[in-house]
C-alpha cells in the first residue's frame, strides 16, 4: 500500500501528518517557556548586585535549581525544533542540510548539557 500523494511518493516524502509532532512539541515547549523565562527573568533580576558568595547560594537552593535546570531543558529543547523546522525549509542541498540537521543537534546537546552541568554544580556544591 502506498501512502501520500503521487509527487509525494515520487520524492520519498511520508503523509503530511508527520510535520504535526513537530508542531506541536514546539508549540507545548512555547507554552512552557512562558512561565520558565518569566521566573528566569525574576530570578536574574534578584541575582543583580549581589556577590558571588550570594549568587550560589541563590542557584544552589533546590527550588530554584528545579525550575533552572527545566527552563534549560524546555529552552533547547525549542531551539532544537526550531532551528531543524529553519533548516529543513531554507536549505536545499542535501549534504548541506544534513550536515547542518547533524550540527544543530550536537550544539543543542552541549549547550543543554553545559548548563545543566553548570545547575548541578552549583547545587551539589562538587
């Protein structure tokens, strides 16, 4: 059984349902940066002035560490989906697009992991 239209068969692409768990992870990861970017903020704004000693302090209380680490977290994870939805339409070589599929993700996953390395730290005071 074939599925899709003749052009899409013709050119190897699945059912345009596929495009929607795209849509849908970015939009609930919006959803979520809401909140997470306005605590963020909040917490960026009490940080200011203050000495190191009162900054780790502030990062390594558990609560505030929690809603880091998941705004690190919902924020890569975005920038992920978006910057793979950017290169799927605008680039058009093939080994071009791939190479830059593959480079999103491993920035995303050392910019994520930086951070959540960082977070822990901080927290765990190791």
């Amino acid at each position: 059984m074939t599925r899709g239209t003749p052009l899409g068969r013709v050119r190897g692409l699945g059912s345009a349902r596929s495009g929607t768990e795209h849509f849908w992870r970015q939009r609930l990861t919006a959803l979520a940066n809401i909140p997470l970017t306005i605590a963020f903020v909040l917490l960026a704004m009490t940080m200011l002035g203050r000495n190191h000693a009162a900054v780790v302090q502030i990062l390594g209380s558990p609560l505030v560490a929690i809603v880091m680490l998941l705004f690190l977290v919902s924020v890569t994870y975005h920038m992920k989906i978006g910057m793979q939805v950017i290169i799927e339409d605008y680039v058009h070589g093939d080994g071009a697009k791939y190479a830059l599929l593959i480079g999103n993700i491993f920035f995303c996953v050392a910019v994520g992991l930086t951070g959540v390395y960082a977070i822990l730290k901080l927290s765990f005071g190791v």
